[in-house]
C-alpha cells in the first residue's frame, strides 16, 4: 500500500500528459530535484547484475487471452469527432429524460430522487463523536501554555568579523623611479586601508582587494607603467599572537612608457616657435599623465595670452609600442585667427553701458588680444559690486586689420544685484566706549556707479550723522569722486567738540575685493567746530569755536597680501595735511604723519609684525590749534595699555590736552589655529608739546589678544595693561573690533 500512494502522483501525471511526455517530465523533474539538493548525477551508466527473470516473455504472452474478432474490429474503427460525439450524448441524455421509468425501477437520472419532491438537499454538519472535542475549554486562568524551545543555531561564519593587514610588494622600484610617492597615493585612496583594517568576512576583503588591484594599476598608469602585472591574494594570521589575515598586492610593474616622438599639428602661429617653446613635454621622458595635462593645460592659457582667443586644444592621440616601450604622442591644436581689441558691446539686466564697460578696461581698440587683460576686466566688473552675475567672452566680427590678424568684440553679458545694502558695525575700546555704526547705501542711485551713502554712529561718547555722493570708477578705473557733510558731537577727556564738516576728495583705494599696491587721495575740506578743552590763560576749560580750511594729500604703498589680516609684505602711507585756521585772517600749519608696518611668516602658523608711526605740526602754536587737530596716543589703535587719547602733555585737571609731535612702535607674534588665533603684544609711544619726536618719557603697555577668523576679516578681542603704572591709569583696558591692530 504504500508503494501504491508513492506512486499514484506519477500517475496522475501520466493520465493527463500526452504519451511520451510524462517520462520526460518526470526525469526533468528528477534532475532538477537532484541538482537542487546537490547530489552529483553519475555522468555514465552502472553495469547492473544479471537476474533470473520471474516470468518469460513467452510465458506472459500465453496468459494474456486473445481478443475476439468484433472486439477487433470495434478497435480498427476511427474514432468519432468531437462534435459527433457530443451530438451523441445529448440525444441519449434527452431519451433518457422523456421514457418512463418501468414498475419496480430506477427514475431517470433527470427526476428528482429525493422523498420530498426536492431535487436538492441541504447536508448538515456531520455528528461529533470525539469527547474530547464536546468538552467545555477550560478557564483562562488555569490555562497552561508550555513553550515550545528550539534548538540554538550555530554562528553563522560568514558574520564573524575578520581582521586584515595591508601589504604590498613589488612597488619599490617604481617608487624610485618617479617623483611622487606612489605607494602614499595608494594609501590615500585604498579601500583596504579605509577599512581600517577590518572586514564582515574573508569575502569582504577579496572585494576590496579587487578593488585595489584596479587602483594600483591606474596609479602605474598615471606615471607611464600602462601593462603592469598585478595580483593578490589573502595570507592566513602568521602567528597565534597576530590572528590578522593579510590581503597581499603584488606588482610588476613592467616596462615604463616613454615618448619617442611628439606630433603637434596646428596651423603656424606669431610667433613661429609659440606653441614649441611651451610645450614642456620632451622626447625621451616618461608618460606621465600629470605631465601631459599639464603641458596641454599651458598651451590653453599661453595661446590666449599672445593674440588667438578661440585657441582650442583637442583630444591627444598617444600610440603604444609594447615591445618597445615607445609611444607616439599626437596632439591637435586649433590656433584660430590672430585677434586684436576692437569695441565691446553689452546686453542683460544692465547695471551699466557698454561705455563704462570701456572706462573700467586696461586695454585700447588695436591692442593684441590678451586673455589675462580680459579675467582684470571680469574682476573689475564683480568689485563693482553691483552685478550678481557677469561674464566677458571675445566674439568675432570678421573685420581684417591690415597684418594678418582681425579685430575681436569683447562682449559682456550683465545681470545686476540689488543695489541697496544696510551695514553695521560694533566696538568697544577703553576711554572710546561702546561705539555703534550703521550704514544705508544705495551703490547706483546715479549711474554708471553713483552712490549714495547715509551714516549714522551713536555711542557713548560719540554721536553723529553724514551725507556722501560717492561715484566710483569716475571717468577713469579705480578713481573715486566723493562729496560728503557730516555732524558730529565728540565727548573726550581731551576735548568736547560739536563738528561740522564738508570735504570733496579724490583718490585710489583699496577694497577687500580689489587690494591695491599704490593708493592715493587728494582734496579739500573746511571745518567748523566748538570745542571745550582747558584754557591756561582763563585757568579753566572753556569753549571756543574754530574754523579751519585746508588741503588734503595722502600716498600709499602696499605689498601685504590681504587687507584686513596681512602675514607677509609691507606698507607705508604719508600723509600731509596744509591747513590754518580761517578765524582773523588765515594762519597756515602743516599737519604730517608717516605710518609704516611689516609682516613677515614663520612657518605656517606664526607671523612677526611691527609697525611705526612719526607725526609733526609745524607752523603754529600749540593753542591755536583746535584739540580736535592735535596728535594724541594712547587707545586700541595707538598704545593699548592705556585710555584713549590719554597719553601727552596733561593740564592741571589731569585731562590729556594733545600735542604738535608723537612717536610710536609696536610688535606683535601672531599665532593662528584653524579659525582661532592668540597674539602677544608690546607697544609703545608718547605726543608731545614740541613739533617734533622727543623719544622721552616712553610709554609701554603689553598684553594678549584672541582672533576669530571670518570669511570678511578677524574679529579681535585686545585686553593690555600698562607697564610702569601711573596713579590714575586702569589695570586693565579692553579693545574689540573687526580687523588686525595693524
């Protein structure tokens, strides 16, 4: 019986398939199942042992009783088709339906059978026999569950963590042979050594071993070694002590490419050896990619530089010998036409016109087109700072000059910025107090580059208002024209001052964007102001009114490398001041002062820097001259240590009354880390009643800063004390503001 149940699927599957076909699905099947469950198939048939039939052939064919000759025929009849064999069934089904049943038989199999006239009959549920079934289920709090406990699987290998080391061999000699540190590269980009030195699984490492294999063969590559042989494998741990695999690369480098030709094909050019005399790739040395770049890299800025400003470099060609070693390098270059400056024209969201465009350009209609000329007028254009976006492409108009070359229209494309910006600022110094300052400018109110500027401080001891008309880049690049009037109340131990003030100038500055090497302004200014100080012949502080008109020149020159935070260069700015007061007649004086500073780097992280400064009035007494115009030293930006214009000649309420002369020095070690930074300091100086230094009775104050670097400049926190303390004079002063002291 249980041979029959075994086999009574097959044979299902037998009464359904056509004939021949379920043996060769059930061997399908077969084969399948063996190679699902892995067990190997015998590639060719075993000899089977030799039996004993149970009974001949002959013997079974004599059982089996022959068939009788209508049966015979019955057999050789063809079959019927399908719809004669339906046509069929249905007259016998309808026969069976109209005869009557005979006495004593069976009804048509189409009558109902049922005793109740019904020829359907709904079937309850079957009875239950089972007891246990019909028992009642036992309450919840007595029900018991037994847990069912399975068997803990072992740790599946493969999520065992494994650990590894990195080892290379055979990258020595090509080491050697370049100027780069090939195996330092590898170590930068490896994916077995940003693994840190573990992996899930061995498999793990295979990957990435693999993955290092393809990263050495490109580094080799990149330095002229194109067939390298390379390998790895994975070590098992060389000791119980050190239980780490380790994932081994091995290389041959091979042979080490080298030119053996160079093919530049380009048109002639002016001059004939432009293109030969930068090209710094030589025959006979290796092929190293960065080379190469960098040699086709040269020739992009070179040919622009010298006239042809649609030079295009296209795809190289290098052909490899590998039985040689020797490759043919083949680089197309597209010169273009010889180009020289014609006009500019302009279009977009338009700041400015074409006209400007050309007062801000350093080149003149006929001039060789020259790139580097073109990137100094994109950057004039952004320090204007009224464009958000900006380009300057040359474009060609296919007029001739006359030697060969033709003119090149450099257009600008122009999307302007908003015009209006608010600004503020905040400082804390002592004997200055708190000052705030804000500014409202709009940078265009008066095209092209007209601006008008609304400043305001309000502190604790200052307090004032100001108009200025500023046009810059006026009818020249880099000159600026401003007007400008201003109120200002001052409130020192030195003076107390209601100021007015009106002054044009013109000058050259530098910007943060736009640091300039010389600077310059000239201009003139007239003065009016009331100002309270102490009056020896009265023997108390009095007010008095002065007003004063004079001329005003300056000239810089500056070599450091950035504006607000220098670490190396030097500056030096004069400035010279013909003014006298307009009271009863005119009494000329001259006001001049001379500022120097130096920085010089030591290592990366270190700068040393020192400044000084020298003033003198000459040509007037020192009363006559307005406290507001004398010298005076003392403060964050002259000798930290000390109070704000607290240094100098003192009246007999201890109050600093200014002088006609003044000297200072200071140095400073600057140390930055990342965007943090601590300076130590000394300063020293002292102003005097004379009109000239008198390198006495020098003050010297000391101390430590921090710095916060920003995107815009430091912020600087100063805190100094006095060295020699005087009575009177504070332990401690305080200096916050935006920028280096010096």
């Amino acid at each position: 019986m249980a041979l029959a149940l075994a086999a009574s699927p097959a044979l299902a599957q037998d009464a359904t398939d056509e004939p021949g076909e379920a043996g060769a699905q059930s061997a399908t099947a077969e084969s399948e199942d063996l190679r699902a469950g892995d067990i190997p198939v015998p590639t060719a048939p075993e000899t089977l042992p030799e039996v004993e039939p149970i009974i001949t052939d002959s013997e079974f064919n004599e059982t089996v009783p022959a068939l009788a000759p209508e049966d015979d025929a019955e057999l050789r009849q063809p079959l019927e088709s399908i719809d004669a064999f339906e046509r069929r069934l249905a007259a016998e089904a309808a026969d069976d339906a109209d005869a009557e049943p005979d006495e004593g038989g069976e009804e048509p199999l189409g009558e109902p059978a049922l005793a109740d006239g019904d020829t359907t009959e709904e079937i309850g549920d079957a009875p239950v026999r089972d007891a246990e079934l019909t028992a009642p289920l036992p309450p919840l709090d007595s029900f018991e569950v037994t847990p069912v406990e399975f068997a803990e699987s072992e740790a599946d290998p493969a999520d065992v963590k494994v650990s590894y080391k990195t080892r290379i061999e055979g990258l020595e000699s090509a080491d050697e042979e370049t100027e780069t540190d090939l195996e330092g590269q590898f170590k930068d980009l490896s994916a077995l050594r940003d693994g840190d030195g573990e992996a899930a699984n061995v498999a793990m490492v295979s990957a990435r071993l693999t993955e290092d294999s393809a990263l050495i063969k490109s580094i080799l590559a990149s330095e002229g070694w194109f067939s390298p042989a390379v390998t790895t494998r994975i070590d098992p741990a060389e000791n119980e002590e050190d239980p780490s695999l380790r994932a081994v690369i091995s290389v041959n480098p091979g042979t080490r490419y080298t030119f053996s030709d160079i093919v530049i094909e380009a048109d002639p050019t002016e001059p004939p050896d432009l293109i030969s005399k930068n090209f710094a790739i030589e025959v006979g040395e290796p092929i190293v990619a960065e080379r190469v770049q960098g040699a086709e890299a040269k020739l992009s800025v070179v040919l622009p530089e010298n006239g042809y400003p649609f030079a295009e470099v296209k795809q190289r060609d290098i052909l490899l010998d590998p039985d040689t070693g020797d490759g043919v390098y083949t680089l197309p270059v597209s010169v273009g036409p010889r180009s020289r400056f014609d006009g500019f024209s302009t279009d977009g969201d338009l700041a400015f016109d074409a006209e400007h465009v050309e007062v801000l350009a350093r080149f003149e209609r006929g001039e060789l087109y020259d790139s580097r000329k073109v990137d100094d007028l994109r950057k004039a254009l952004i320090a204007t700072g009224l464009l958000s976006t900006v380009s300057v492409e040359p474009k060609r108009t296919g007029e001739a000059v006359g030697d060969g070359t033709e003119y090149v229209r450099i257009d600008v494309q122009q999307q302007a910025g908003p015009p209006r910006t608010i600004a503020g600022s905040a400082g804390y110094a002592a004997g200055e107090g708190i000052t705030l300052k804000g500014t409202w400018t709009h940078r265009n109110m008066f095209p092209p580059e007209g601006a008008l500027i609304v400043d305001g401080i309000a502190g604790t001891q200052q307090q004032g208002a100001g108009v200025t008309f500023r046009r810059s880049n006026a009818g020249k690049r880099d000159r600026t024209f401003e007007l400008s009037a201003e109120a200002l109340r001052a409130n020192y131990d030195a003076f107390d001052a209601y100021t007015g003030r009106l002054a044009a100038r013109i000058s050259r500055d530098s910007t943060p964007l736009w640091q300039k090497r010389i600077t310059y302004a000239y201009g003139v200014q007239l003065i009016g102001t009331a100002e309270r100080s102490y009056d020896f012949e009265a023997g108390r502080k009095n007010r008095r009114t002065y007003y004063i008109g004079g001329l005003t020149g300056q000239l810089g020159l500056d070599t450091s490398d950035d504006l607000l935070n220098p670490t190396k260069g030097f500056r030096v700015t004069a400035l010279v001041e013909p003014e006298g007061s307009l009271e009863d007649g005119f009494s000329p004086y001259v006001r001049a002062r001379l500022d120097a500073s130096a920085y010089y780097p030591v290592g990366d992280s270190f700068v040393l820097a020192g400044r000084v400064r020298f003033g003198t009035i000459q040509g007037a007494d020192l009363f006559d001259i307005a406290p507001s115009r004398r010298f005076y030293a003392g403060g964050g930006g002259s000798v930290r240590g000390f109070g704000y214009q607290k240094l100098g000649p003192l009246d007999p309420e201890g109050d600093p009354i200014g002088g006609r002369s003044l000297n200072e020095a200071a140095a400073e070690v600057r140390y930055r880390f990342g965007n943090f930074g601590i300076v130590g300091f000394v300063d020293v100086g002292q102003s005097y009643a004379e009109t000239t230094p008198q390198f006495s009775d020098l003050r010297y104050g000391v101390g430590l800063g921090g710095r916060f670097y920003t995107n815009f400049g430091p912020m600087r926190l100063d805190v100094a004390t006095p060295i020699d303390r005087r009575p009177g004079e504070a332990w401690i002063n305080v200096y916050v503001s935006i920028g280096q002291a010096f």
